[in-house]
C-alpha cells in the first residue's frame, strides 16, 4: 500500500496504527538478523508515539512509520554516525526534521546503517554492514545502505529520511531498487545532522515509488533559523517537463546492459555533453569533501560525548589516543587527505583550486538548464558489487565509482533516482538531475518513467 | 608533490592521529596514488574565477539578540563519563 492510502485509511479510522507499528516493529527485528538493515531498532520511541497518535492521531503523517540513517540525530536514542567514535551518544535533542516528522505524527522506528560518517559508496566502512536485498553476498551501495534495504524489504507504508554528500541517496537506492529524492542544496534544515562536508550535505527521502516522496519532502523542507545555510526561497511550483537531455559522458560507461535499459525507458530526448563535470568533478569533489570532513571530525575527542579512555597524559596524547583507537581506517585516511589539503603551502593548490573548479562546473549545468529541464544518467556505471569484489578496490578505485553522483551532488543541484527495471536479480536505477529547486519537475517525470518490474 | 612517511606522519601528528608503521605503510602508496588523480585540476582553466564555497548563493541572516530557550546543564553532561561540578573535566592543559 502506497504512503497515501495509508495515511487516508488512518483518518478515516479504518487503520490502526499501533498494529501497523508492532508489525513494522517485528519486521525490522527480522529483517535486522539477516540483513544488518539497522544499527538501533527504537521500539520504545515507537511504541509511545504510538500510543499518543492511536489515542488523538493528528497531523499530515499521523501514524506514518519512518526509519532514520544512523546519522541525523534523534533524542535519547543512540546516533552515531555508523562510528564506533560516537557509540552510546543519546542526543538531548532531536534534529530539526525529526521534530517537524514528530509534530507531524510520524513515527520513528530506528536508525539505519551506513558508512561510518557517510565516507564510502557501498555501507563496507562500518562495523554493521546492510547486505544487498536481492543477494546477501552483495553490496547494497552507501553510503545510506540500511536505510534503502529496508525500504526496499518492507511490506509496511514506510519512508526512510537518508543523507547525501556525494551521492549516498541517490548510489544504494539504485542498488537496492527504491525511489529517492536528494534535494536541493539548503532545501531541508540540517540542524541535528551529524556532519561530512557542509557545503554539500543534504537530507533526503527513501519511499519504494516516486510518488510517495512528495508527502513526506513537503513536511521536511523549509526555513530553519537554526541552519543558517537553509533557504528561505520554496520550491517551483510549475511542474512541466519540456525538454529532456541525455549526458553523452555518463552513457560512455562499460556496462552495455545498464545503459540499453535505462534509453528504451526513455524517448524524445537529446543529448548534452558536460565535459569538464568528467574531466573534474571526481578530484574536486574528494578534496572538497575531505577537507571539509577533518574540520568537521576534529570534534571528536572523547571528551563531551562517545567513545572515551580514562583521563591520562596531557590534552594531546589523550585526544590523540581516542581518536586512534576509534575511527576505522577510511576516517583516518580522509582526515590525512583532507588536512593535507588544507595546509599551509598546499591550500591555495587543492582546496581553493578545487572551490574554483566547482564554480565551473555549477556554471556547465546552468548553461545546460537553459535549454533543458532535466538531464538524465545511470545513476551507477555497475551493477551491486559483491563484498568480495569490493575487497579488492583500491581507495581511489572506490572513490571513481561515484563519477556519475558526484556531479550533482557538487553544484547542490536536486536529483532522484527512479527504479527502472532490473538486469538479472539486481536493479538498476535512472538519475534524473533538474536545476535548483525544480523538485517539482523531477518527481512528475520520475512517476512517468518508473518500472519496477 | 612529494609525498613520503614523513610527511604523512606530520600530517597525523597535526590531525591529532597516531598511525602505526603499518598504517603509514599502507597509506603510503594509497595516498600517492590518490594525490596523482587530485592533480588532475591544475589543469582546470580557472583564471578569473571566483571561488563557490556553498553550490548557491546564501546571504548572511542575523537574528534579534534575544536569550531563547537551550539544554540544561544536566542534558549537556549526560554523554560525558568525565565531568566534576557541573563542568566537562579535561585531561591535563600542560
């Protein structure tokens, strides 16, 4: 049952909702043992919100189960980033969104797995790695992993708010088959969200259709005066798709396969060539993103919260030591490159170079959406790797598997990944990428080009 | 740019990181294979060009100065095994 339905047979009463939350509840328990979809399953959370919406049920999501990535906080519940540097942290408040979700009667039933900080494509950076819905040999992609898993395994009306940096919403729901929305730069209020990079963080949806997205991306989007980076523009409104254009650089990938489905799903179309996003968006948006990151992980000390040791030595050997112990090599390694890029002598080459290149390449897709609505890509150049294959890639080779997402993700521009049909067992997703704040645009034609079959 | 042991473990040092030889020794060859493809964008023709910090254009907001409500002191140590009086308690400054 699609999200709509569920929430009119709530009010009218022909529902009820704490049998839909017990049962999400035993699910997600299931589901957990199999397929580490959740790092915290929050049956107490949901139980008492439970209990005050089957009493008085009020607001546009009453009863609505909703599962949350491991790395936006929820009050006295643990968020840790997938990091073991934050394990038992119980935020004393609730991120911005979470309390709109609340006030909204929606229900929180958990914290979904992901790369440890969000650093990394395929959810293996952590100690809770979510296996691959349609095989549990694979990868469900990353970083937001455990959130499209279980949005992909659910028989309940469920929706999962994920975060992207550079393509952690748009990468595991093509690998897991699931719709999702990354919004625009500054369209969701980040308050709460445990950071990556800043100028490129986003919140987002995970619904199983295009068309469930809406309901819950009106709820989180809008003005927040505690993120000073969130906009106080709305969205457009005029939902209209004119003009379509493929990106000739994204269909010049190995696998044939991906890209014959994703262009006879498709017609009318012409095609654009965005030659410097391929040429730089993978070096600029890795410099950009690690430096941003070892600023933002320098809080974490063991000091005010997380992981700690006893108190012993002086300020440096005590932070140095929780910090070695526990972040897992790829933070260490991001935090090397990042605060490498940062340093004096080296700045002005990498992280202001990278800051200029990135103006380029947000002026190369402003030039293209004058002429088009929406652009559109594969959202992954491959098929779910299995784990063992992904054992095998060196770091960079990791890293250029973002090539197609990272794009997007640098010049803020809203994107959804839309379920298109599978090749064999596994899925395979279409990016539709639209200019600033033209949602609108990107759901409408994502229903009308949905295939889950 | 040349980038050795050396270098990488003033780099930890700086981060606050304690790298075992075998992580430095890892990371190595990793983190010059990385850096050669950063390199990539000196090639990039940005003369003139100003720098995008945020992917949009955002305006500085300010907000009346007015005292607003805020967690309390307990809910702010709750996280913390090292608190005395009321206070975060440090490892030694010197």
């Amino acid at each position: 049952m699609i999200i709509q339905h569920y929430l009119k047979d709530v009010k009218k009463g022909n529902i009820s909702i704490k049998k839909t939350v017990k049962s999400i509840l035993r699910e997600a328990k299931t589901l957990n043992r199999k397929y580490n979809c959740f790092n915290v399953i929050s049956e107490d959370l949901a139980l008492e919100l439970s209990e005050a919406q089957e009493r008085n049920s009020k607001g546009r999501l009453a009863g609505l189960p909703i599962s949350i990535k491991d790395c936006i906080c929820v009050k006295n519940v643990e968020s840790r980033a997938g990091s073991l540097i934050l394990k038992d942290y119980k935020p004393p408040f609730n991120a911005t969104i979470i309390q709109k979700l609340i006030d909204e009667g929606a229900i929180i039933i958990g914290k979904t797995s992901q790369d440890e900080f969000g650093f990394g494509g395929f959810s293996t950076n952590t100690d809770n790695i979510p296996k691959n819905p349609f095989d549990l040999d694979t990868s469900c992609g990353g970083s937001s992993g455990g959130s499209a898993c279980f949005t992909q395994l659910t028989k309940n009306p469920h929706a999962s708010i994920s975060e992207s940096t550079g393509g952690s919403i748009a990468n595991p729901s093509s690998f897991c088959g699931v719709a999702s929305l990354t919004p625009t730069y500054g369209l969701v209020s980040r308050y709460g969200l445990i950071d990556y990079a800043n100028s490129l963080d986003k919140i987002g949806v995970m619904t199983k259709t295009t068309q469930e997205i809406n309901p819950i991306l009106d709820i989180i989007a809008g003005k927040d005066e505690k993120d000073s980076t969130s906009l106080s523009i709305k969205r457009n409104s005029d939902n209209k798709v004119k003009k379509i254009a493929i990106i000739k650089e994204a269909f010049e990938i190995e696998n044939k396969e991906i890209k014959d489905l994703i262009l006879s799903n498709i017609k009318d179309y012409d095609v654009i060539s965005l030659p410097l996003n391929k040429k730089y968006s993978i070096p600029t948006y890795y410099i950009i993103a690690m430096s941003e990151a070892s600023t933002n992980l320098a809080k974490y000390c063991g000091l005010r919260y997380g992981a700690t040791l006893p108190l012993k030595g002086n300020f440096d050997t005590f932070f140095s030591k929780v910090r070695s112990e526990y972040f897992q090599k790829e933070s260490k390694r991001r935090i090397i490159l990042g605060t490498f890029a940062r340093m004096s002598g080296f700045r002005d080459a990498y992280y202001l170079k990278a800051m200029k290149v990135r103006t380029l390449l947000i002026n190369e897709y402003k030039k293209a959406f004058k002429k088009y609505d929406i652009l559109i890509s594969p959202t992954m150049p491959i098929l779910p790797p299995k784990f063992s294959e992904i054992n095998k890639l060196t770091p960079l080779q990791n890293y250029q598997m973002d090539a197609l997402t990272v794009g997007p993700n640098l010049a803020g521009l809203p994107h959804t990944s839309v379920p298109t049909g599978f090749i064999g067992k596994f899925p395979v997703g279409t990016m539709l990428i639209s200019n600033h704040l033209d949602e609108e645009k990107l759901l409408n034609f994502g229903e009308q080009i949905e295939n889950r079959d | 740019m040349k980038i050795d042991k050396d270098l990488i473990k003033k780099i930890a040092t700086n981060a606050r990181l304690n790298l075992t030889e075998s992580e430095v020794n890892e990371f190595l060859p990793q983190l010059k294979e990385i850096l050669a493809a950063f390199e990539e964008i000196q090639k990039a023709p940005t003369k003139n060009i100003e720098p995008s910090f945020q992917p949009l254009e955002i305006k500085n907001i300010t907000r009346e100065d007015k005292v607003g409500t805020c967690l309390s002191q307990e809910e702010v140590l709750k996280n913390t095994k090292h608190k005395s009086n009321g206070y975060f308690k440090g490892p030694k400054a010197l």
